[in-house]
C-alpha cells in the first residue's frame, strides 16, 4: 500500500481536495481518497509533494512513427507545405525510426502519459507499444487520392490492421486520415469495411486548414498543386465540404475524434455533434499554431458544450510529448479558460471518447489512472506556470 499527498489533489470527477491523500496498492489501483480534515489518523506514511496530483493524461492523438522527423522544417507554409515536408523527409534508416519511437514513447510516460490515441501507417510502433506499460489505441489509416490503386492500399492498410490485431484486438480500429486525402473509390471502399465491421470508433483530421475547404468545394488551392506537382493521379472534387465528406462516409452510429478542428465553425460541429453517436473534438494547439498559425476556438466549443480532448500530434510539428505543455499553451490562448476545465479535456473526456473510461481518467476508487505531480503550481491563480513540469508518480 501507498500514499500519496500534495497541497491539492485533483480528482477531476469532483473539486480539487486541499491536503488530500491518494491511497493505492502496489498495481496502482486506488483503495482510498482520503480528506485529511476528516480523520488524521490515516495520514501517516504518506509521501508528500509539492504541487498538485492529477489522473494520468490521455494523448488523443499522435503520430509516434514520425518521431525521427522531430524538428521538422517545412519550406512552404500550411498544410500542404508540412505533408510535402513529411513526405520528402519519412524515410530514414530503420535503427533512427526505432530508437526515435523508444525515447517518444518513454517521453510520453515520463511526463505523465497514460494512454495513448496514435496513428499507424506502419507496424513500425509495434515491437515497441509491447514493451510499454502505456495503453494504446491503434488507428490504422488510410490515405490514397490516386483511385487507381485503392485496392492495393486497402490490402495495405488491412494487413497492417491485422498485424496490430493480434495484440491489440480490443483497441484497434481502421480510420481514414482526412476529408480530403482519399479518392471516392478509396472513401466507397472504407466506408463499407467501417459499417461491415461496425468499427466503434473513428479518428480524422477535420478542418486543420482552409486549403481542404478550398479544395473540396473547388477542387483547387495549396492542395490541389501539392498533388498535381507529385505527378499523382486524382479527380479533383467538386461542391464538397469536410461535411459533407464525413457525414457521407462514416457511419452515424460511430464514436467520432475529429482531430485539429482549427477552421471549423461551431455551428458546424455542433451539427456534427447532433449527427454522430458520440463526438469528441481532439486539440493540438502547439501543432496548428506551428502548421497554420492559428489555433480553434476552445473556449466557444466549450461553451457551446462540445466534448474535447487534448492531444499532441507527432514530434514532426510539436516540441515534446508533453501534455501539460498543450495545456499551457491553452492557458495562454484562452486564459478565461480554467485548470479544471483543461484537465478535464487532458484526462477523462480522452478517456471516454476511447471507451477506457473505466480505468482510466479520474482519481476514483477501483481505478488504475496513474498519479502525475504538477509542480510549481499558482495555488492563487489554481493553475500550473510556464515553470510547471508534470512527473509521473505511478
């Protein structure tokens, strides 16, 4: 048995606890929340910190199989500069791609991490994910605007499912990457897999930049020059929306984690949000300000009731693994916006848009959510500083 004190505890499905005590057993599952002022008998043993103690965070989205593009340099701005930029520097040799993953990942449970929403093209992440302690949900996707070969993609994508199944059956899922990246034929073919195999839960990039809007409805723009001078084959689209894209193919009945959002409207979404079962908004704000220089409207989503989560994208557009960092940022961005709103986003709002809600998400007895130290702490402001680091405590 331990336990595990600081100046505040933050539950997160309750207010934050003054001196509280957190009590686990040696797997980590929380026995006791203990309120000090009601009996100080039970206080003796505890491990005191300096700070607050909060739920493990939920990453609900990266991209660790580019974790050796790390500091990334894009010679043209948006999106379509930042895929041509992946696209010309994601090959490297095998033991940098290794080890990068190996040091993402243990930057991910070191600074507080303990679940993971991240994005496979590969089953470069695999060897690795096993050796892990973190929990994962595994997105296989899928992107292809060349019609010609989206059969040969999707056996692709499908064996690469199939690898990832094998030790991950329950938390494993095919996803298309974005309202703008796959041809009809491709988009007709995964839409009949996702409502064949009722695949709960999707994850998208939705709205990242105005150049998926403009090549939608016109076929033109950033995005259509970034195909055309690849030399790839495609038929431009014509009078289309990210919308209109999604509401087309992906099933109504799925748990949808439409990812960035940065020009989306919230009359938009929150059409979406009517549409689809359960609909969780991921933000990755230290991304979109580096790729498009703008960050979504959080505090009107918020306002207007949407469910967010926070997630940090790849090493390719972000400067750590770190969600608390993301947190600061928002802080920053939106200072109306408090601490226990954005740790809810960090950690229970992640926790149910991946069914793990369970385990994981709030300091609950019964739970395993892991216990992170957030220090130097603003107990005035009740919000972390640019000086806060989050540690893992168990």
């Amino acid at each position: 048995m331990k336990r595990f004190g600081a100046n505040y505890i933050f539950p997160v499905c309750g207010p934050p606890i003054r001196n509280g005590i957190v009590e686990t057993n040696d797997t980590g599952e929380i026995l006791r929340i203990i309120e000090p002022d009601s009996d100080f008998r039970e206080i003796h043993s505890t491990q005191f910190f300096n700070g607050v103690i909060v739920p493990g965070f939920i990453n609900a989205h990266c991209h660790l199989e580019l974790s050796h593009l790390k500091g990334l340099k894009a010679k043209k701005p948006g999106i379509a500069g930042f895929i041509e930029a992946v696209t010309d520097q994601r090959e490297s040799n095998q033991e940098h791609i290794s080890k990068s993953i190996a040091d993402a990942i243990n930057q991910a449970y070191t600074s507080g991490t303990v679940a993971v929403a991240d994005i496979c093209n590969s089953a470069s992440t695999l060897p690795h994910k096993q050796k892990s302690d973190l929990y994962f949900h595994n997105f296989i996707e899928f992107f292809g605007i060349n019609p010609d070969v989206a059969e040969k993609t999707f056996s692709h994508g499908l064996s690469v499912y199939n690898d990832f199944t094998k030790y991950y059956p329950e938390s494993t899922s095919l996803t298309p990457h974005s309202t703008y990246s796959l041809s009809e034929k491709l988009w007709g073919i995964i839409s009949g897999h996702l409502n064949k195999k009722g695949e709960k839960i999707v994850s998208i990039h939705y709205g990242e930049s105005r150049a998926e809007y403009e090549f939608l409805a016109t076929g033109n723009g950033p995005l259509f020059h970034r195909y055309k001078n690849s030399n790839i084959p495609f038929i431009a689209p014509s009078g289309k929306s990210p919308f209109s894209v999604i509401t087309g193919y992906i099933p109504k009945q799925a748990q949808a984690l439409l990812v960035h959002n940065t020009f989306a409207t919230p009359d938009e979404l929150l059409s979406l949000n009517r549409w689809f079962h359960s609909l969780t908004l991921v933000t990755c704000p230290e991304s979109n300000l580096l790729i498009e220089n703008a960050i979504p409207p959080l505090d009107k989503f918020e306002l207007n009731g949407l469910n967010i989560a926070i997630g940090t994208d790849s090493l390719a557009s972000v400067s750590s693994l770190s969600i608390l960092n993301q947190i600061l940022i928002i802080q920053k961005q939106f200072p109306s916006v408090d601490f226990h709103t954005t740790l809810k986003w960090a950690t229970i709002n992640g926790a149910k848009a991946l069914n793990i809600d369970n385990m994981y998400g709030t300091l609950e007895v019964g739970k395993k959510p892991g216990l992170v130290l957030v220090d130097h702490f603003d107990f005035t402001k009740m919000r972390p500083t640019e000086k806060s680091v989050a540690k893992r405590l168990i």
